[in-house]
C-alpha cells in the first residue's frame, strides 16, 4: 500500500488480512510531526510500524527496533502531561501526537525534504545514548473497585477462568493487556482431537459477552499484585484526548493467566530492526495486517515458528529458509513448510545480525553447530529474521503476589504460592489448547475448594513433534558488533561483550562502560533477563527464583509508570511487595530519599551505607519508585537501624556510587500482608 508500505493487501485467501481492522475507515494523524495513515481498529504503535517507522532510537551507538514490547509513550502535542502507553492507544482520525521521550521532528527542514523525496523516515530518532529521564505515564483518575475475582491475562485460560467464575455467580474483572481478547493460541495451531482455537476464542467472547457479571478490561495492564489488590492501569480515548485511568482492584480470588515470554536468541544485533520475536510477528500480521518487508528467513528451537512461515509464504512473503538449532526436528508444521519449497537446516543456530551495506536489509551469519562442531554459513540476506528462543511461563504478576519459582528444565517454574493466587494456561506450564483452557477452569474451582481434575496435556509422540531445545547462544562478539540483548523487554540487559585483542584495544578508548556481572546491577530484570543469566552462568539455577522475585519489582512496559508508588504524597506500604520482607534486616521501614545530585533515582536501585559498598550481599535498601514530579526523589525500603532524617548513603546506578539522603520516613514500620488474608 503506497502510504503504508509495512501493510499487507486485504486477501481472505491468507491467515493476515488484519481482522481488528476496519478498512472501509482509513484514518490519518500525525506522529512527532510525521504523516501516519491507518484504519479503525489500529493502535498508534501498529500503525506506526505500518507506515515504515520500525525504529525506536539508538543504543550503544546501533538503532534499537520499536516493538510490542518496547515503544515509547505518546501525548497530544499541546498536551505533553497526558502521556499514555503507544502500543496500547486505539489511533484515531486528527489526533496530532509526539513521543516521551522527544524523538526526531518530522516538521524540520530535513524531514520535510525526505518526504518531499519520498523517503519516509523509519526510526522514531530517540536517542538511549543520551540517557533521558523516563517519564511517568499520566494518572488522568484513579479508581477502587471490589469484586469477587480478578483475572490477569485475556488468552484462552483467562478468558475460560473468568467465564467459569462468573456463572458460579462471582463477580469478575477481566483484565488484558492488548486492545482485544485472544492471547497467542492461534499462534500454535489446532491438536488433532482438540477445540480449535479460532472457535475457542469465538465461543469464549461470546460468553463473556453474554455474563453480565464479567467486566472486561482491554488495553489495560496489571503492573502489580500485593495481596489480595490489582493495581491496573487502562488506556483510551475521550475524544481526540488520550486517557490514562489507575484502578485498584480488590478481591478474595485472582487468577493469573499471563502466557508466557518468547526467549530471545542470544546472538549481536538480536535487537535490530528488523529482527523480532514469533508472537508479536504473528499477532502484528493477524491483527493488523503488518508485515516489514517482503523477505524472511526464521531461526528457532520452537514448532510454532514452522506454522508462521507457512502462513507468511500464503500471504506472499519469500522465506528463503527456516534454521532450526535442533539437527533433526520433526512437526506436522514442518512438512507443510516442506510442501511450500522452504529450505530448513537443522544444527544451524545465528550467529550475528547487521544492516546490509547499502540497503534495508538484514544480513544474517549463520554457524552448523552440532555439539563441539561449529562451521560458519554463507550470510544470509533478507528484510527481515524471524527468531525463537522458546517460551518462559509469565511470572513477575506471581512474584510480585508473593508466589516462589524455581529453575527446572530450563527455565523458571511456578512454586508455592499465596493460596488467594492461582496460575492457568501457559504461565502455569500448560501449552495445548485443551489443557489451557482445563487449567482455566481447573484455577476456578480450586479457589473456591470445589473438586477438580488436574488438567492434561495432549502429549504428542516426541518421534512427530519435537520438544523445544535450549535458547541458542551464539560466541561474543567484539566492541564494535550490536549488543546481544538478554530480552526483548525495558531492561535493555546485554550481554558482556568480547574485548578487543592486540594494541587497537589498548589505544582505543572504550564507546561502552564496563558492563558489569547480571548480579550487581542496579535495574529491574524481566523474567526472561533472569532465565538468560542462568543460560550465560550469570546466575547460579539455584537463586534464580530468588533473583526473579527481588528484580521483578517495577517490572511492566518501557517507560511505563511500573513503580507501586501511585500517589505524590504517600507510598502505601501494603503495596510494597511482601517478599522484601526481612531482606534489608528485621526493621524495614519506608524512607522518602532524595539524590544530592538531584538525578533520577531508578527503581531497583540498591542502596548502601557508603560508597566503599558494592555486593549487593550488603545493601541496606532498595528503590522502590521514583516520586512523580519530583526529579531526584524516590521511596526506597531502608532496613538501617536507627536510620534518622539527613543521614546519609549511597546509591549504586550502573556502578556508579550516588550521593543520597534519607528525608523522611513513611508513617509506620513495613508490615506486609499475610499471604492468605481476604480483604475485610
């Protein structure tokens, strides 16, 4: 399409026409001054991508791809303060948007001569080098409401959960973070004996639709669980006016239905444009209609991403090969790929991704690796690579509930846990349709201590569908190459890169701070930055439920407002995570902080008693959120004895030590709520 070169033609003979589209509704807004057209039913974010911008900004001096996962915030240019989560703001006809943080003008001279020479812009031009503050998403109102149970997650397990409480006569808040309802099941396909699940979905909206007692959240994220409160944060649009509304959500039962996170291939430049995950291709394309490109080859260690380039090949795209790091996999998907004439390589993992010189394109280097034997590939290149690292279950909701994980079978699993919280789906380990859809039910009835059956899964000969293998982890490269990235999230965790040999190291100062050991650094981690740390041996197996649950504090969407702190004057201490307690000493209490630098204090930041401390073994405190509107201000869990107003500590960001000092104590000592109490 001339005005959205990133979007597919309306075909119903293809799976990726763009069914939330409404294409009799085109639209046009404007984004950092650029021209953006779209149709009823896009997301500012999709639409974005649609009309060729698939770049965030640069980091470590190479551009960083704008994704589901990691797109800014946008507000109306006249009203900056209303900053709502791009990928979850439904586009609309006149709305006149810039991101936060700034990115390039599209009203310059120089942009408005590209497009005068047809060259439309593909990157947002947000600098990450520069280190700008992130701003809080705006809070337009706030609300509390009680129900009877809270569902976190919109997939099928969710959505049968929800359907299954309400007509045993609960009250039920849905809550979900995409625009619509679905989660990812139409990505992995139909079992043979088992629901489809396109007419799984069809039924379950349908339902949910018709059961009054179920209020569906959509574009809404759940950024923390502390006891038996949701805190969830909504996006819309009042007009041409984006709306942020903060809800907490009390309840007796939650059930947490989050999925789970595709790994990310640890190979340099596994975060270019260009470069992006199975599911969030698929759902882009499905949903959409947005496909970057005309060519693509696939890496993966999954079956999932078989059937999505057989889908691509129907809707036109060349998938000149599939890579696949297990040497001999076998999948009913894999012999339609066969059908179509795509070339798969089994034992073949990436090795690294770089823009092609000159072009668009990616060029892509490839490694046989079979055991100790390794042989290098000629490059591949294409528009785009398709990459899978398999799936880690969705935990940070359940850790932050207070639940417990631990590392088996590579990856974290759930533990024990609150008995008010109960996991489905695939953030419980489930992966077939039907056992997803058993384990909704199954989450239902053991809340309310009804009988129930374990849910089974539809175990297929191993001979017919191959298992998933380990994340692929290709060699490091040296300074100059892309970093390899642990996830595709907000952390921007990397791996340490290979040093530089000979006298050119020497000579050549470094672009990059040391990076420092997974451990010591002072940021929120995802949960799939943990699982890699233990694939890099960053991170003993042992403590990685332990590492998940301290990091996971603060988790949520790029610069979103994913600290617990959601009031300028208080910091509910109920909302502070329960697992903190006693990690900081017998008594923790809340400090209000403030940076004698007056920088911005970032959520899990550790902090010591002075500068001469750095093992995290003796940090006295952590940064719980920064306080809105407030530069250099934060609440922080302190466990110093006989802490007084004025004293002072240090800070550790990026190693660095920063001067801090205690304000003020919270009213109160720290005292986390029991696990299992119900709200009065």
């Amino acid at each position: 399409m001339k005005g959205q070169p990133n979007r597919l033609e309306l075909d119903p003979r293809h799976a990726f026409a763009g069914h939330a589209l409404d294409r009799t509704r085109p639209l046009r807004m404007r984004l950092n001054g650029h021209p953006i057209e779209g149709f009823a039913g896009d997301t500012v974010l999709s639409a974005a991508i649609a009309n060729g911008l698939d770049t965030y900004g640069i980091h470590e001096g190479h551009p960083l791809a704008l994704s589901l996962r990691f797109a800014p915030l946008v507000a109306p240019v006249d009203a900056p303060d209303h900053a709502v989560a791009m990928a979850r703001l439904a586009a609309a006809d006149g709305l006149d948007l810039v991101t936060l943080p700034a990115g390039a003008s599209g009203r310059s001279a120089l942009a408005r001569a590209g497009r005068m020479l047809g060259r439309a812009p593909r990157s947002l031009g947000i600098r990450l080098d520069a280190a700008p503050v992130p701003p809080n998403a705006a809070t337009d109102s706030a609300e509390a409401r009680a129900v009877d149970m809270v569902v976190v997650g919109g997939g099928i397990a969710g959505m049968e959960a929800a359907v299954a409480a309400a007509r045993g006569g609960l009250s039920v808040a849905l809550v979900e973070r995409r625009p619509m309802l679905g989660g990812d099941a139409l990505l992995f396909g139909r079992t043979e004996g088992e629901e489809a699940p396109e007419d799984a979905i069809s039924r379950l909206k349908r339902e949910i639709v018709s059961l009054p007692d179920i209020s569906a959240h959509v574009a809404s994220e759940a950024v923390a669980i502390n006891g038996h409160h949701v805190q969830i944060e909504s996006v819309t649009l009042d007009g041409r006016r984006p709306k942020s509304t903060v809800t907490v959500l009390e309840a007796r039962h939650i059930v947490v239905a989050t999925g789970a996170v595709e790994r990310l291939p640890l190979f340099a430049g596994n975060r270019l444009p260009g470069v992006v995950g199975t599911a969030e291709a698929f759902h882009l394309a499905h949903a959409y209609g947005v496909w970057p490109g005309r060519s693509a080859a696939v890496a993966t260690v999954s079956n999932a991403a078989y059937r999505l380039a057989m889908l691509a090949a129907d809707a036109g795209i060349a998938v000149p090969r599939i890579l696949d790091r297990r040497p001999a996999p076998q999948s009913r998907f894999l012999e339609f790929c066969k059908a179509y004439g795509i070339t798969m390589a089994g034992g073949v993992v990436p090795l690294s991704a770089a823009r092609a010189p000159g072009a668009a394109a990616l060029a892509v280097r490839t490694a046989v690796s079979i055991e100790s034997y390794e042989k290098e590939e000629e490059p591949l290149v294409v528009d785009r690579f398709i990459v899978c690292g398999g799936w880690q279950p969705e935990l940070t909701l359940w850790h932050m509930g207070g639940g417990r994980s631990h590392w088996q079978a590579g990856r974290l699993v759930a533990g024990e846990g609150p008995t008010h919280i109960v996991l489905a789906g695939a953030a419980a380990g489930y992966l077939g349709t039907q056992a997803c859809l058993d384990s909704g039910r199954h989450a239902v009835a053991r809340l309310l201590g009804e009988p129930h059956d374990s849910p089974r899964e539809t175990m297929i000969d191993p001979a017919y569908e191959t298992p998933d293998a380990a994340v692929p982890i290709a060699r490091r490269e040296s300074g100059a190459a892309p970093l390899a990235y642990l996830d595709g999230g907000a952390s921007l965790a990397a791996r340490p890169q290979a040093s530089e040999p000979g006298l050119l190291a020497r000579l050549r100062p470094s672009r990059r701070p040391k990076t420092l050991r997974l451990a010591d650094q002072p940021r929120v981690l995802g949960i799939a930055d943990v699982a890699a740390g233990v694939d890099l041996e960053a991170i003993p197996p042992a403590i990685a439920g332990d590492v998940a649950r301290e990091r996971a504090l603060g988790a949520g969407e790029a610069f979103e407002p994913a600290d617990i702190v959601h009031s300028p004057e208080e910091a509910p201490p109920h909302l502070v995570p329960d697992y903190l307690a006693n990690r900081y000493g017998p008594n923790t209490t809340v400090w209000l902080v403030q940076s004698l630098e007056r920088r911005r204090l970032e959520t899990g930041s550790l902090i010591f008693i002075n500068s001469d401390q750095a093992n995290p073994a003796y940090a006295i405190g952590v940064v719980l959120g920064p306080l809105p509107g407030e530069r250099g201000s934060a609440w922080a869990l302190i466990g110093k004895i006989g802490a007084t107003p004025g004293e002072g500590a240090t800070l550790r960001d990026q190693n660095r030590p920063v001067p801090i000092r205690l304000v003020r104590p919270h009213d109160g000592v720290f005292e986390p709520a029991e696990a299992g109490s119900p709200p009065p």
